[in-house]
C-alpha cells in the first residue's frame, strides 16, 4: 500500500469524481499560472564550502541559457523560485543568487529548518531572516504600508507541528506567527508521501492554527471570488494526484506530488496531470495555478534542472499550454502568484499578467556590477 495514503485518499476521489461527474465546461481560454519553487539548499549533504559555493555558480552561469530560450504569453521566460534556508545564510550566495534576480529570472524567499522552537524563538529567527535576506535586496513590499512581506516554505514538511512526533517544528500556532511576522503565503505542500501530508489537497486556502493542536492546516477555507476570509495564513498548494501509468510492483499507481528529481523527469503525462487537478481560487476555475518543487541545488537534481528535461518541459507547456485558444501560459514567481490569486479574489477582470505586482511589489534587487564565471 502506497504510504500515508489514507491521509488524503479520500478527499482526492471525490475531486476525481466530481470532475468526472460534472457537466460544467470551463470558460476558455483557460489562463495558466506556472510556478516553480526550489527548496535550494547549496549544503545538502556537504559541510564543503567551496562545493556549496559552486552549486550556486552553476545556477548563475547556466539558467538564464535554458530560460532565455522560452516565453510565456506575456513575453516572460521562466522564473524560478529559491527558497533559502535561512538557518544557513551565507552573504556569498545571496550575491550570486542576486544577479539572476536582476535579470528578472526568478526570486528569493524564506526557507526554514527548525526544531524544538516555541513562538517566540520562532518569531526572533523569521524577523533576522527578514533582515538578512533584505539586506541584498530581496522580498517584497506590500504597497502603501511598505512593510516587507515574504512566502515561506517549512524544511521537513513539517508546518504547524504536523510530525507525530513534533520534530523539526515545535509551534503549534506556526502560520500565526508567520503571518505576524510577515509572511503572505506558504508554499511548502503537497509533502505526500510524508505523514506532514494534510487531508485538503489541491487547493488554495486560509488556515488558523492553534496553540494547542498540531497540523491546523489540515483544513481551511478555500480563497473564493468576492469572499473575505479572516483566516491566519493563505496555503497554496501544488498539485497531489495518482499516476496510473507509473505502476508499483505492477499495480499500485505512484504518488504524482510535482517533484522533480534527477530519477523523477517532468514528462509530458505528468505536466497533463498537473493541469488536470485544476487548483484555482472558487469560482475562478479559468485561471488555474500549478507549483511545482524540487531541490535544485544537488547535482543529479541539477543535472535535470538545468538541461534537457526542463527544458522540454517549458517546450511542452508552451506547445500544448499556451495556444491562445483553448490555453494561456503565464511563467511566474511565488510572490507574483500569490499577487494573481488575490486579484482573483478581489473580483479584479482582465488578464493575470496585469496583477504580477497586484499587492506585494516586485523586489528591488541591488544593481551593483555582478562578478563573472568561467
């Protein structure tokens, strides 16, 4: 049996039936809103820092040579999302990371690893990871309070506590605190096949936490059209699905969870998965939201990342996924989809290209001159 399946099986067939059973033909074209996020960690599995100096460098050298290849429909190339650990700030790399940001191929956010933390221990590390990673320029304002606001991904998974054993978190009450501090939305899940999976999938939603019960996000309610909801924190998941025509053992599908690895390619079938889950904001299903995630700092991630698979899966999207008619492709980052889903929201009309800076402004990344790679 597939593991921790139990989970979310159940609210995963009813979305597949509902599809199934419904009449309801979507509005077309439909807009389509594509985000990568990275949990980029140049430290995985190495205390050398000359080797997590180079796994940044590769990224800055070759990037821009795939992305440059690609465009949406709004003339954009791919951006791509790193989310830093902020327990490993290292100015270094926050330099390097800088000069893709200044070409406008992707964005920085707050990343975090930690364990045994109460609310206030885990307040003081997100506010000196607010000022470490706006030293170099990056997140975002909100507009007219200039406040700095940032997205977040949780290391381990393990958002408000969500571990059965309490490891790698420690706060209950973790998306209050996040959202006190700054933050606009989390990123982190879907995280099946680990038990930190929540029962809601698919879906972009508000959740409270408590004090007193772990894994409050494990329902919420979903960001709807002309709805306010007082909820602490927005959680916009990637999509969660089964791959039937990936057989375990012959029979069990495998897990489509929208990670790409150096063994796990984004092929075609699985692109078509993801836009088949339909994340959208309610009653707004025309313009759907696919994140995706990786850890792209490894080289056998890298190797994928940086070369052909990814880059024919842009070549993909903008075949089958941006033909004007019945699809619309838009590359964007996570700040700049957290901006569309609220406009979304707010009832706003047009194009989604419009609301890339919708409340939270497009960082502005120092300019010094950047230094150059062999």
């Amino acid at each position: 049996m597939l593991k921790n399946i139990d989970t979310w099986i159940g609210s995963y067939t009813a979305q597949t039936l509902r599809r199934l059973l419904s009449s309801r033909e979507f509005a077309k074209p439909t807009h389509v809103m594509f985000c990568f996020v990275d949990h980029f960690e140049p430290d995985w599995k190495t205390t050398d820092k000359n080797l997590q100096r180079q796994r940044v460098e590769r990224w800055v050298r070759e990037y821009p040579a795939l992305a440059q290849k690609h465009k949406d429909a709004d003339g954009c190339s791919p951006k791509h999302t790193f989310f830093y650990p902020a327990e490993c700030y290292t100015s270094e790399h926050f330099d390097l990371l800088r000069q893709l940001c200044q070409k406008n191929f992707g964005e920085v956010e707050i990343h975090l690893h930690h364990d045994n933390d109460t609310e206030e221990t885990l307040e003081q590390k997100l506010i000196q990871a607010k000022k470490d990673f706006s030293r170099h320029g990056f997140l975002g304002r909100r507009k007219l309070s200039g406040d700095v606001r940032f997205a977040f991904i949780h290391g381990n998974w393990a958002l408000n506590n969500s571990r059965k054993d309490g490891c790698f978190c420690g706060v209950n009450d973790e998306a209050k605190v996040l959202a006190k501090v700054g933050c606009y939305a989390d990123f982190t899940l879907p995280s099946a096949p680990s038990e930190t999976q929540t029962r809601k999938i698919n879906s972009i939603y508000y959740t409270k936490s408590s004090r007193h019960k772990p894994k409050s996000h494990d329902k919420g309610v979903d960001v709807t059209v002309g709805k306010f909801c007082n909820g602490d924190l927005m959680l916009i998941q990637g999509p969660l699905a089964l791959n039937w025509k990936i057989r375990k053992k012959g029979f069990f599908p495998a897990i489509e969870n929208a990670d790409i690895t150096g063994a796990n390619h984004p092929t075609r079938q699985r692109v078509d998965l993801w836009v088949d889950q339909r994340i959208s904001v309610k009653d707004k299903e025309d313009w759907v939201f696919i994140k995706v995630h990786t850890h792209g700092a490894p080289e056998k991630n890298a190797d994928a990342l940086l070369g052909k698979p990814l880059d024919d899966m842009f070549s993909y999207l903008e075949e089958k996924y941006n033909d004007g008619r019945n699809f619309i492709l838009h590359y964007v980052t996570a700040r700049e989809m957290y901006n569309i889903v609220k406009a979304a929201e707010a009832k706003e009309r047009g194009t989604p290209n419009e609301y890339r800076d919708y409340i939270i402004e497009r960082p502005s990344v120092k300019t010094d001159e950047p230094r150059s790679f062999p």
